[in-house]
C-alpha cells in the first residue's frame, strides 16, 4: 500500500512537472495560434501560399488548422491572388539563466506577410513583429531533452554548457595532481623497502 501510495505521488508530481513545461512543438503551434488569430476573420475565405522552407509542410498544415478552427475557409494556391507568407526565422534556442541548472528557452516565429492579387503585384505588405512571435519560458536542463522534438530542425537546439565554477576550475584539477603525485610516492616507497 505505502509502495503504492509513493508511486502515485511520484507520477502525480511528474505529471505536473511535465505540464509545466510545454514542448517546443506546443509553443511552435500556439504561437502560429496567434497568428492566426490576429489574420482571421470568421466566415471569410483565404487563398494561402507558404513560401519555401525546409519545414514548410508542417507550418503550412498548423496555419491551415489554426485559421479553420477560426471558422476561415482556406485553399492552397502558389499563383494568382493569394496570401503569401515567408517565415524569417522559425527557431528555438537556449541561453543560460540566473541559475546553474536552469537554461532560457526562446522559440520565435517571425514572419513576412504580403497580399498579392491575380496579376501577381503586391497589393499589402504587413508590417514584421506586429504579432508577438516570441516566447521565452525558464526551465530545467534536465526537461530540454522531454521538450525538443527531432523531427523539426527548428524545434530543436543547443544548450549552453553550464556555468563552471571554482570546483571545476582550480579544485578538481588539484585533487587529480595530488591523487597521482600521491600515488607515485607510495609506489616508490613500498617498492624501495
């Protein structure tokens, strides 16, 4: 019963760890979200042209979805009257924070948006960074690993090592030394008698 009862308070309190911290893929989406919410108008309808990029058949299918669940209906179109959208920079990386064991996630979505009519010029340009395409979340380097995804380039990145300190600097160096300088005088003592 105690094995149990300890158990489930272990998944309950990893259970909670884990929605506290959302995946970069999650952050990725709600960030496309509001987007999607700034462009949509319910009811409306929307010829939507994502421009090259390597993950541009994952954005392409959360834009789509993000502007259907607005009631906007959607069709994909490379030519004639569309909007086109180029992603800038669609990025996670990790830079230290105040403490040791923690890391500052950012993931960024920023985009280019133009109206482009049936003759191909430019009708509108929206303005970059109207729409807060930036979240910064402070997490545990031990939930980076649980949080990134392998299967989107820019869902993914590097944490900084962390900081070292005066241990790792000056007093573990000295404690080797010492070991092995210690080590080679008992080698020679005991075999000299």
């Amino acid at each position: 019963m105690l094995i149990m009862l300890s158990m489930s308070s272990t998944l309950l309190f990893a259970r909670v760890q884990r929605e506290a911290v959302p995946t970069t893929t999650d952050v990725m989406s709600e960030l496309i979200s509001m987007w999607a919410s700034e462009r949509a108008v319910t009811g409306t309808s929307l010829t939507l042209d994502i421009a090259s990029h390597p993950e541009k058949t994952w954005f392409e299918a959360s834009m789509i979805a993000a502007l259907q669940a607005r009631g906007v209906s959607v069709e994909r179109a490379t030519d004639g009257a569309r909007h086109r959208v180029v992603i800038l920079d669609a990025s996670t990386r990790y830079e230290p924070a105040e403490s040791a064991d923690s890391v500052l996630r950012i993931v960024t979505l920023r985009l280019f948006e133009e109206t482009i009519n049936a003759d191909g010029k430019r009708v509108a340009v929206m303005p970059i960074d109207t729409i807060k395409t930036r979240r910064v979340d402070v997490m545990s380097r031990d939930n980076v690993a649980s949080t990134q995804t392998d299967q989107h380039p820019s869902m993914r990145g590097d944490v900084p090592p962390p900081p070292r300190d005066i241990w790792d600097d000056v007093l573990e160096p000295v404690v080797y030394v010492a070991a092995a300088a210690v080590t080679v005088v008992l080698l020679f003592t005991v075999r000299s008698r």
